[in-house]
C-alpha cells in the first residue's frame, strides 16, 4: 500500500497476547501494548515490525496496524 503524498493517513499500532493462535481474542485487555500512532503507512509498518520481531520468543504475542484513516473518513 503507497499513501499519496502530502496526506496524512492515520495508523495505529498495537498488540498483545492472544488467548489462542486460532483468533484474534485477546487474554488480558488491560496489558495491550499501544505502540502509537503514525502519520502514514510506512512508519506504522515499521514500527509494527521492530514490535513484533521484539517479541518472536512469544507465539501467543500478535501486533496489527490499523488504518484509523479508513475509520475517520471512510472514501479514502
């Protein structure tokens, strides 16, 4: 996915430990890691990425980018 330039698209960066590897339901709400919120793509996903390798060791630990921008304002 390319942002268009000079626009500012939302994402948000978060995870946790899932109950089980089979859904995306998370065991203890209360311990999600919020890792930001970035102005485009490209940040968010690298982000994402040094979270994630950052906790390998755990299969139960998932992170996800979310596109706040398609939330907020659904036509782009």
């Amino acid at each position: 996915m390319t942002d268009k330039p000079g626009k500012q698209l939302l994402h948000l960066v978060f995870g946790g430990e899932l109950t089980d590897l089979e859904s995306v339901d998370f065991k203890d709400l209360s311990k999600l890691d919020i890792v930001g919120i970035f102005p485009n793509y490209a940040t968010a996903h690298a982000a994402w990425k040094a979270r994630a390798q950052s906790t390998v060791d755990n299969a139960h630990m998932r992170y996800f980018v979310v596109h706040l921008h398609r939330l907020l304002n659904p036509q782009d």
